[in-house]
C-alpha cells in the first residue's frame, strides 16, 4: 500500500528488504527500537528523522507536505 501510494504521487523512495538483508534488519531494529511492524517509514525533513510505523497516510503526508 505505502509503496503505491508513493509511486502514485510521484515520490522516489528506497527500499530496504530487512528479510534478506542483515544490515538494513539492524538498521530497522535500531531505528524502531525494537519493533517489528512493516512498513517502518523514515523521512529525513530539515536534519530530522520522522519514523512512521504501520501505512500512516495523514502522518506520511504530513511529512511530505502534501
């Protein structure tokens, strides 16, 4: 779903496959603290990570500006 619906508004995003990967699993761990929720958003705005846990779309667009 958060995947289309960024795609659907013309906005690039990367994806990190936390099952195959090891690094971005860490990463993950690190940045939720602890949780194992997908899909686990970071949006850097202005020096400021905004975590978002779960397809959140007010709290996405809000931090996006849309």
């Amino acid at each position: 779903m958060l995947k289309g619906y960024l795609t659907e508004k013309g906005i690039l995003y990367s994806e990190r496959l936390t099952d195959t990967d090891d690094a971005a699993w860490e990463e993950m761990m690190r940045e939720s603290d602890g949780s194992l929720g997908v899909p686990f958003t970071v949006i850097e705005k202005d020096g400021e990570k905004i975590k978002i846990l779960g397809f959140d779309k007010k709290r996405v667009d809000s931090a996006l500006g849309l």
